[in-house]
C-alpha cells in the first residue's frame, strides 16, 4: 500500500483502487489549479495573492510532500519529462524548487 492509500480520510474506501487523480496530480493540482485560479482575475488581483492561493491548497492538502513525490515516481505520474513541462507551475505550487532540493541531498 502506498503513502498516498494510508493517508486516505476516515470513510474513504475505494477498495483499495487508486484515486484517478493519483495518475494525474500534477494535470490536476498543478495545471488546472493554477489555470482555475488564474481564470478570476477580479478576486485575485495581484501575483502575490494568486500564488498565495495556489499554494495555499498544497500546504493544506499535502500533495507534494517528499513521501508523496516518491509514491508518483513509484506510480510512473513523476518523471523528468513531467518536471521539465510543468517546472514554472510546479514552481509556484511548491513556492520552492523541491527537486533541486531533493538532487542537492543525492
């Protein structure tokens, strides 16, 4: 069982399936995230407050903690290709470069 399964709600049960979004999290939580944010220009009106609320959802739900970075790559979701596509919205999700952190610690 993945980090991801163990961490599932109390009432959850998807008999041990994998959430679709599991295979698409950074389709889901970092493209379409950003993009939905983006898309009300009226609510949020300065770049500082559009990446506060960006990633304001990524420190509550706790999808891209090192534990869960291992279950993607694990999953195949999380390889270089997907890094160097996404890396400026995966930038303003993590608020930090978690990747060259990770490879500086290698």
């Amino acid at each position: 069982m993945s980090h991801l399964q163990k961490q599932l709600p109390i009432g959850y049960n998807n008999n041990n399936k994998i959430s679709y979004w599991q295979t698409k999290v950074f389709d889901v939580f970092v493209n379409d995230w950003t993009n939905l944010v983006r898309s009300f220009p009226a609510v949020f009106t300065s770049e500082k407050s559009i990446r506060d609320v960006i990633y304001s959802h990524t420190a509550y739900s706790e999808l891209f903690t090192y534990p869960k970075l291992w279950d993607y790559s694990s999953l195949g979701v999380l390889n270089i290709r997907v890094v160097i596509s996404n890396f400026r919205a995966i930038s303003i999700v993590l608020r930090k470069n978690i990747f060259c952190e990770a490879l500086a610690k290698v």
